[in-house]
C-alpha cells in the first residue's frame, strides 16, 4: 500500500516538473516583469521536488528544502528589482497616481511645491509686510 | 517491474528535461536569469541523485544531494546579494 502512495506522490512530482519546465521555456521574454513570472514558475518546481522528497522517505530534507526554497526565490527577485529591473525599467520607480484636490486630508506635493516657489502669489502677498530688525551698536 | 520503479524512472527523465529547461532559461538576457537556472540546475541534480542512490544503493547520496541543496542555497543568496549592491 506504501508502495502505491509513494509512486503517486513521485508521478505527480513529475507531472508538476514537467509542467513547470514547459512553462518556463514558453514563457515569452516580451511579457512584462517576465523574469517574476519564471520565478514563479520555479516555486512549483521546488513544490514538486518537495513532494517527491516525501515521497523517496527523505523527510528532513524536505524540510530543510520547504524553508529554503522561498529564500532563494526571494532574493533572486530582490536582486533584480534592486538592479536591472529599476535601472532598466526607471519608469516602474515612478507612479502616477490623480491627486484628489478636494480631500482636506491629503496635501499633493504639486500644490504645496508651487505655493513655495519664487514666482507664487502667497510670497508676493508677503511681500507687503516688512520685517523690522533692531540694529545693536556694540560701542554703546 | 513494479510500480515504484517505473515511477522513480520517470521522475528522473521529467529532472533532466527539467535541467534542459533551466539550462535554456540560464541563457536568457538578464543575469538573474542566470542565476535562477543555475540554481534549478543543482536542486535538479541533487534529486536525481537521490533518486538515483534509491534505486542503485549508492554510498553517501542523502549526504551529497544534502550538501548540493544547502550550498546551492548558499552560493545563489550570497549572488543575489552581491548583484543587488547597497540600499539607495
């Protein structure tokens, strides 16, 4: 009976690896973010190499392979995010986002820039009220 | 030949197809891409060769593919590390 469970936990495994490797070579490099795809597409991999662990009795390895596996996924795409993803792709670093002028709670930094700046109205308002220093003679 | 054995074959083929796969996906432009097939590429053999001790009775496979594993996992943070560089 053992012996049946543990040919279908390595038939899947095998199923789910092959799939996995067909996903990865279809995978069109033209797709946008495409190397977080096929990152993706290696955490079913390590899924199914986990399973046929289970399945050839090495439980510790297993283990060992459960926690490790999102480790290195995880900094493979922090990698590239932080390098070639952000330096080639500058725009990504950037987001549009509609500012909403009528909320009293959210102060967009356009309208606050632009009321700081030399030529705004506030500052040539200001400019009607002078500021009176007091001159000390130190010889007094 | 019983079931179990026919399934230990195939899971061996599906690894090496899986192998081409990465070896193929390690060719791409970027260098993370490099390293994720490389990465495949160890996790890959070390199940074969588990796979492999079971069927032939090899000596010290669960202690090698252990160290592949583990080593690999290593060698592939430490990479990324370095690719990553400094927080801006």
């Amino acid at each position: 009976m053992i012996e049946y469970i543990q040919s279908a936990l390595l038939i899947i495994s095998a199923i789910l690896i092959i799939i996995s490797a067909i996903g990865l070579i279809s995978l069109s490099g033209n797709t946008k973010n495409a190397v977080y795809g096929r990152i993706h597409i290696v955490g079913v991999f390590d899924i199914a190499c986990i399973i046929a662990m289970i399945g050839l009795g090495q439980y510790l390895l297993a283990g060992i392979y459960f926690i490790i596996a999102p480790f290195t996924a995880h900094a493979i795409a922090n990698a590239y995010w932080k390098k070639e993803d952000r330096e080639n792709n500058s725009d990504l670093v950037t987001v549009e986002v509609e500012p909403d002028y009528d909320n009293p709670f959210i102060h967009p930094r356009d309208k606050f820039g632009s009321l700081e700046s030399e030529d705004s109205e506030k500052l040539k308002a200001d400019d009607r009220f002078s500021v009176a220093t007091l001159e000390i003679d130190e010889g007094e | 030949m019983d079931i179990l054995f026919i399934a230990k074959y195939v899971l061996v083929i599906a690894l090496i197809i899986m192998m081409l796969a990465a070896l193929r996906a390690s060719a791409y432009k970027s260098t993370s891409m490099g390293l994720l097939g490389s990465s495949v590429v160890v996790v890959a053999f070390a199940m074969a060769l588990l796979v492999g001790g079971d069927i032939y009775n090899l000596e010290f496979f669960k202690d090698i593919s252990l160290a592949l594993i583990f080593f690999g996992f290593v060698g592939t943070v430490a990479f990324a590390a370095v690719l990553g560089g400094e927080d801006k």
